[in-house]
C-alpha cells in the first residue's frame, strides 16, 4: 500500500450567511445624507462580515500540506519504501512499509551501530587483518575493501572500510573484534546476538539479523522499510558514523604504510545537494537496496528503499518530495560516477 501524508483547504460552506452587495444609485441620480450613512453601515457590516467568515474558515480548516502542493507524492518500483521526516518524526510516504524484506549490506548499517555504542568505545584500537577475512570474502563472493592479510587498522579505519566499499572483511574484522567467546566462529555468533539485541532496544519488531555483513545463508536476515528508516536514525546519531557515511571518498593508511583508498558505492553523495548518507545493498535475494537521508532547510530527511531496481532515480523523487522541490523544477540528476576498479554494490 502506498500513501502519503496530505490535507486539503476547507472551503466556505453553503451555511455560511449571505451578504448582500450594496449597489450603487444610477448614473445622475442624487443620494441624500441618510442614504449615504445607511449605505455605509451597510457596507462596512458586510465587509466585517466576511473578513469574520474568511477568518473562521482559514482557521477551522487545515491548509495543504507545502509537499502537497509542490509535487505529487511519488511513484516508486521499489517492493518497499518509506520516508522520514528526522527532525520531526513524521512518516511522508510509505510503501508496504511494515512488510519484512531481505536487506542485503544495508545490514551494515546496524554493524556499525553495535560497534559505535560499545561504553568506552576506542576509536584508535588496532585490529590486525586475517587471512580468515579475505578468505570469507572470497568464498561468498562479498563486497571487499580489499584488506591484506597482517596489515593493522584503528577501529575508525574500520567503519569506513565497512561503510563506503562495504567491505564483507571489514564486517567479519569488527564482529571478531567486538563479540565474545575463545574462537572466531563463537564471537561472530554473539556479534549477531548483540545485533538482534539492539534491535530490540530500538523497538525494531519486524527486523532479525543472522549475518554481520547481509551475506544470509537461511534467508533470516530482514527487516521493513519502516524499521531501517528508524535505525538509520539512530546511527546518524553518531558524530563518527555521520562523517564516515557522508565522505564520497577517504584515503587510511594501515601501520605498516599501506594506502586504502575506499569510495563511497552511495551514488547520492556529491548528485544530489544535501545528502549525507547512508548505505548502500545488493543480493540475489535482497534486490538493490538502499537507506539514503538529505538535509535541507534544517530538517534531516531518510529515506529506505528494498529491493528497487530504480533506486537512485526513486530516491531524487522522494527527497523531492520531502523538500517541496517542484516536479516542473527538476532536472535530470547526474550520478557521481565511481572510478574503474572501485567496489559496487
């Protein structure tokens, strides 16, 4: 089911009195003094009257809402969207909004936010690069970031590995590093588990995780357009997920010298004005995917698309919408191109 959120300006009803024109005397005609102030008062009542009544109406009835009157609310080809209003909390659009759908790497969304709400979370830690990562890697045939085996990166390195290239190694690195037990096989089991227990947290009712990274070999990795949006919300929160997510382009360097350098696979940044994230997703199952947010005029906007095969093209409509821009006013978007050699996803 699509909707959106309008209303519509009331109109003065067929009870509201009459009043009646007050005419003026024929060419020539002479008026005397009484008929002049009785014709005055009348009109003066008249005038009265319907500023009373204009008034009354302009308060009783709700006015159009600016996104109604600017653009119609969007046809999207996504299975599922939904559109947030962050500042205020308010839902703009939905599609099947409530329907869980497979999310692919926007799953990394909630990574992230499992790493960056650890109590005492240090940034600069080090973490050193397994074969077992780029194995993984290899053998589910994920996204990478293409981290080499022995190398050592800060925790904040990290999140922008798993982030812009969304980096599967950089995944399974942050869930060996932040879930517990003695083997790796049982930290990246309790890594899910605080992913699940997060969700919780956040009322996420129609979302389970059974994957770091949205590589999910039971098909129990979903969620709804509806609750992505309010995780999406949660993690922008975060200063450090905020500048990770909104940078097109970062170049780290591991301890041994190594230079990374990551683009973003989100299109949206540096095409459309305003955006700042936030993750991009595409499986067999999932479809292309996207959880996308702008800010405009002081209000941060999110946006999440499943399974949508038109996901950059949808997404400039519903941020359109969002922010009033005019359907007459909108040019063709030129999407930032990545590089030859750069991670897709």
């Amino acid at each position: 089911m699509v909707s959106a959120v309008t209303s519509s300006r009331g109109t003065v009803g067929a009870g509201t009195p009459a009043v009646e024109a007050v005419s003026a005397a024929p060419a020539g005609e002479r008026i005397s003094a009484g008929r002049k102030r009785r014709l005055g008062a009348a009109a003066l009542a008249g005038g009265l009257l319907l500023s009373a009544v204009s008034t009354a109406t302009a308060q009783a009835a709700p006015a159009r809402s600016a996104a109604a009157t600017a653009t119609p609310a969007p046809t999207v080809s996504a299975k599922g969207a939904y559109l947030l209003d962050r500042t205020t909390g308010k839902a703009l659009f939905a599609k099947d909004a409530g329907t869980s759908r497979q999310m692919a790497s926007t799953t990394k969304v909630m990574t992230a936010t499992v790493v960056l709400g650890r109590p005492k979370l240090d940034l600069k830690r080090l973490v050193t690069v397994k074969q077992t990562y780029r194995d993984y890697v290899t053998q589910v045939g994920g996204s990478t970031a293409d981290l080499r085996t022995g190398d050592k990166l800060t925790v904040g390195q990290l999140l922008y590995a798993l982030m812009l290239p969304s980096g599967c190694d950089a995944a399974y690195a942050l869930a060996d590093t932040y879930g517990t037990g003695s083997t790796t096989a049982a930290r990246v089991k309790s890594f899910i588990g605080m992913m699940n227990t997060k969700a919780r947290e956040l009322g996420l009712k129609n979302t389970h995780y059974d994957s770091f990274d949205g590589i999910s070999s039971k098909g129990a990795n979903y969620t709804t357009p509806r609750d992505s949006a309010v995780l999406a919300g949660k993690a922008l929160g975060y200063g450090t997920l905020r500048t990770v997510v909104g940078s097109a382009k970062t170049v780290q360097k591991a301890t041994n010298g190594r230079t990374y350098t990551w683009y973003n696979t989100n299109r949206l940044l540096g095409s459309y004005q305003g955006a700042i994230g936030v993750k991009t997703g595409t499986g067999t199952a999932a479809g292309p995917c996207l959880v996308f947010a702008a800010v405009r005029g002081g209000h941060t906007v999110i946006g999440v698309l499943l399974n949508d095969a038109s996901r950059y093209d949808d997404a400039v409509k519903m941020l359109n919408y969002a922010f009033h821009v005019p359907t007459a006013k909108t040019a063709p978007m030129r999407l930032r191109v990545l590089p030859a050699g750069a991670q897709r996803d």
